[in-house]
C-alpha cells in the first residue's frame, strides 16, 4: 500500500476507534457488544438483541450518538477549513481561529445572550458571526494591498479579532450575570444532541464537499498567484470560492460547538507530515483526522474531571498550543 | 509562433513602468531581453504573459492576447518567472504535471495523457530519477531544471523566462541555456528571456532588444546591439566588446586605470 493509502486508512481506522470509545465511555459504561448490536439493529432488515436495557438504549441513542456525530462533524470541518484557509493564504498557521470568524461568532452571540437573554437565537447568530468576521478580514486585506497579499490578510484578521473582541468584552462587562453562559459557549461543547447535528448536517456537507473538489486547483495556487495565471487559472475566483466554503464549514463548526481553538491548524499539519503536502490529500485527510481528533478530545473532556465535564476548548488548546509553537518554529526555520 | 508587440506601456501603482515599447519575437527564434536593472525586462515578460494590465497590442500567432480566454493563452504561452514559488513538500513529477492545468476542465483531474506528458518532460530533461523528490530537497540546478519541465509540461509553442539563469554557478548556466536552446530548436520554440549577463545574451540570443528606463532604445542581431557606446549610456558600465565565437559579441568589464 502506498504512504497516502497507510494515510488514509490510519485516520479512518482512527475516527471509528474514537467514535466507538466515545459511545462507550461516560457515566454509565456500555460494553462494546451491546453497542455494536445495539447500532446494528437500527439498520434495515436487521434483526439484533443488543441486551442493553432501555435507559441504556436511551443514553447510546439520545446523549452519546448526537454527541460522537457532532464531534465528528464540527472536527472535522474545523480541520477541512483550516486546510482550506491554509491553501487561500498560503500560511500553514492560517485557521478559522485567527481569521476572525471566532471573534465574529463571539461578539455576535454575546449580543444576543447580553440583549435577548436567551439561547434561542445562538446557532443562527454565530453563523452570521463567523461569516461577518473572515469577510471583514477579507475586505480589509484586500483594500490594505492591492491585489491581496497574503501576509497582510492574516494579519488584517488579528486586527478584526482584536476588535471584535474588544466589543464583545464591553459588552459582557455589561451584564456580568450572563457571563458564565457566555463563557460556557466560548469554551466549545459538542453536548447539543440531535438539534445541533440536524442543523450543522446540510452546511457540513456543502461546505466540505466544495473544499474537497478544490483540492487539485489549491495545489496550483501553491506556486503563486502570478505562476497559477499563466497556468490558465483565475486565482482571484478559487481563492473566493474556497474562502466562501471555508467560513462556512467554520460557521457551521462555530455555530453547533461553540468555539474550539486549534483543530484547524493542528490536524491539518499533522496531516502534512505523515501524507505529503497536496491539497488532494490534505483535504479529505483533515476531515478525517479532524473528526477523530475532536471526538478523542471530548472523551478526554468528559472523563478527566468525572463527573464533572471540562470545556472541550481547554482539551485542544492544551494539546494545540504546544503544537503551533512546535510549528511556528518549524516555518520559521524554513523561512531563514 | 511570433510574438509582437507593439507600442506597450505599463502602469504600475500610478508610475510608468514600460512606455512605448515594440517589439518582435520571431516563430523559432530566441529573443533576449537585457538592460541595466529596473529597466522594465520582467514588467515586460509579464505583460506579453497578461499578468499586468497594459496599453498597446501584444499578439501571439497573430491572436491578441488581451482578449483570450486564460486557459486558451495558458496553451500558447508558458511562464517561467525569476525566482518561482516551490512548495517544499511537493514531489518533483507532481510539480511538473501542474503543467497541464490549462488542460484539465475546473472540476476535472489529469487523465492519463497528462501524466504521460508529464513523463515524458521528465525523462527528457534527465529529472526521471529526481521524479518521486521533494522540491526542497534539489539543488540549484535541478531546480531549474524542474521549472523548465513545468514550463515544457504546458506544450505551449512560446516560452517566456525570466532570468532562467539567476543563483546558478557557471556550469549550470551553460548546461540550462544549452537545455533551452536543445528544445527550441528541436521544437520550434519561441524564446523570449531577460537574461542580466550580457554576453551569454549574446552567445545564446538570436535577437536582443536593449531596454532602458521603461523604453526600448535597440534591437536586433546582437552585434549591433551590444556597442561599446550603447552599453557604457545605458548600463553605465566601462566595457571593451571584442568577437567571440562564431562572430557574436564578448563583453568584458574594464577597470578604470589610476
């Protein structure tokens, strides 16, 4: 088998290990049999006795199932767009964390905790948030340079975060009574059960079945934009056309698990050292390791401190700090 | 194919960059662009490859390039610039078959004929064995050379490169100039290059067009280009310009004596 095979295989035997992990471990502990069997029926034309009793049955398909399929899905979108990002920037330390896209989803939820005083319209608001945010990036990046340079559009994003965050803080000191929700939300939680699954579904795979078919035209942008005109490509459209998919696979991510630092820049790395850098492999590697990565996460979260459930965000920024400086590092060695 | 251009300014960022140039790249034939630098020699190569606006017409087999199609000028013209983007972890087969990206529909992947291409690039530039590397771990050389086979990969009639020679010691400027002219002339390439180093200019070019200050101030056959007058006004330099093989130009840097 070749390295991109071993690749892909890996990371596929990687996220159903730590999807079935997550649908056994937790308060109650359910025996792997009784899991597989219990899945199994639900399949049609299958007949199978799980031996699970009802409460049982109702915490795999009611509390654990959402749970592993969210994880799953904000993992890996988080991760897809960061590679995305990364290929439109040409930086591997671009990631829908730095591009504004968390601040926009930030302040906008914090809005309409602070001023509705409810948790109504928290989905919708960070959609609008993430998207605002990297396209307020976006516009003053391109505005700043003519023609769109890459270092200035990162950098315009750390402007937009800045000030994002900087309302979104005023706005909390506000009403300081609804900061532990806003807190809660801000640290990520992949708890939201089926509504959150059914809602984040049709975006996720929009978002990431676009980014996928880009892979090919990411990997002639990587040559430059001046080398990837003469080869016949519009940079300036497949840019905006993976930049629209990545904010919305990162809006959807934001929006179903709150914000989860370091997905997007760690799992697409990784990705990179073990299968080569072509974006046709990065992509779909990225999505699966990024599910698997943030499921592995959050059982991580919910058992360290049992019964208490830490943030999922502390697991992967503990883990992803560490990493990006690790990365950092290694550009910089490649720059000088 | 030829290669005109005629009467071609540009604009960069409100400052004239090129103003009034005109100029012919004959069908087969190796035209090399040489002036002192920020003379406009790059700015000039990218707007006959449509990478920056300009004024003025410039064709290509007599078909505007303005006016075609990005993948449609991609399949006539290929772009070798002065110092390429290579992506560290891409493998060398893989960064020749982009190539053939003016060939591949948007949504599509290369077919089999594409790699084959590809291939076929490879072997016949002696990069077979360099096929499965990384681009971050060649050589100088190799690495012109691998941009070459991304350029040749393109099957376009028209190369146009911007200093091909830049970094190399040398023999691997000699080996590189060799490697163009072998294919231009097996091919019937048209060549179009800046090259800095006047006499190579003169050893390897059929034609020369002599730029200064945005304008195009001489062409022609390289001995009547490169004159001691023309040389010492324009690039400032004190030369002494004695005949080289074949009768074409030898330049020779002259110390001023105390």
């Amino acid at each position: 088998m070749t390295r991109k095979g071993v690749a892909f295989a890996g990371a596929a035997v990687a996220l159903a290990a730590c999807m079935t992990a997550g649908l056994m471990v937790g308060a109650a502990g359910l025996p792997l049999k009784g899991v597989v069997l219990a899945l199994a029926d639900r399949l049609p034309f299958v007949e199978a006795h799980s031996g699970l009793t009802p409460l049982e049955t109702g915490v795999l398909f009611e509390l654990r199932l959402p749970r592993v399929l969210l994880g799953a899905m904000v993992g890996g979108l988080l991760a897809v767009a960061g590679a995305g990002y990364q290929g439109v920037f040409r930086n591997p330390l671009a990631d829908p964390y730095l591009l504004g896209a968390a601040a926009g989803a930030g302040l906008t939820v914090t809005l309409v905790i602070v001023v509705l005083g409810d948790g109504v319209g928290v989905p919708l608001a960070a959609f609008c948030g993430a998207a605002g945010g990297v396209l307020l990036a976006y516009g003053l990046g391109r505005t700043a340079t003519r023609g769109g340079g890459t270092a200035t559009l990162v950098l315009a994003g750390v402007a937009v975060t800045s000030f994002l965050t900087a309302i979104q803080t005023f706005l909390q000191q506000l009403k300081v009574e609804e900061l532990q929700r806003v807190y809660a939300w801000i640290l990520g939680d992949v708890g939201g059960g089926w509504d959150q699954v059914v809602m984040c579904a049709p975006y996720a795979v929009v978002a990431a079945a676009i980014l996928l078919l880009h892979g090919r035209l990411l990997d002639v942008l990587s040559v430059g934009d001046d080398e990837a005109s003469s080869l016949g490509v519009r940079a300036g459209r497949v840019r905006l056309v993976v930049l629209v998919a990545a904010s919305l696979a990162t809006a959807a991510a934001v929006s179903a698990g709150g914000l989860i630092g370091f997905v997007g820049v760690v799992v697409p790395h990784a990705v990179r050292r073990l299968a080569g850098g072509s974006y046709r492999v990065v992509l779909p590697l990225s999505l699966l390791a990024g599910g698997a990565f943030l499921v592995g996460a959050d059982l991580i979260a919910r058992t360290v401190l049992a019964p208490a459930e830490l943030p999922i965000g502390v697991v992967t920024a503990f883990v992803g700090a560490p990493f990006f400086v690790t990365i950092l590092r290694a550009t910089r060695k490649v720059e000088t | 194919m030829t290669v005109e251009i005629t009467g071609v300014g540009v604009d960069l960022g409100g400052r004239p960059v090129l103003r009034g140039v005109s100029a012919v790249a004959r069908e087969g034939r190796w035209l090399a662009v040489i002036g002192p630098n920020g003379a406009g020699k790059s700015t000039l190569l990218k707007a006959v490859m449509g990478l920056v606006p300009f004024d003025g017409v410039i064709t290509v087999g007599g078909r505007p390039v303005r006016g075609l199609a990005p993948r449609d000028r991609a399949r006539m013209l290929a772009y070798a610039p002065q110092s390429p983007l290579l992506p560290p972890d891409m493998t060398v087969h893989e960064y020749a078959l982009l190539g053939r990206t003016p060939y591949i529909p948007y949504w599509g992947r290369e077919s089999a004929r594409d790699t084959e291409v590809a291939r076929a690039v490879l072997d016949r530039l002696d990069l077979t064995g360099l096929a499965a590397r990384p681009l971050e771990r060649l050589s100088g050389g190799e690495r012109q050379r691998v941009v070459l086979a991304r350029a040749l990969t393109q099957q376009a009639p028209v190369l146009l490169l911007d200093e091909p020679t830049t970094a190399l010691d040398l023999g691997h400027q000699q080996q590189v100039l060799e490697l163009v002219d072998r294919l231009r002339r097996d091919d019937g390439l048209t060549v179009v290059s800046t090259l800095h180093d006047l006499t190579l200019a003169a050893q390897y070019a059929d034609d020369l067009l002599l730029m200064s200050g945005g304008e195009a101030v001489a062409a022609g056959a390289p001995g009547e280009v490169l004159t001691e007058d023309l040389v010492t006004r324009h690039f400032g330099a004190r030369v002494s310009i004695g005949a080289g093989p074949a009768g074409r130009p030898v330049v020779h840097l002259r110390r001023p004596t105390t």
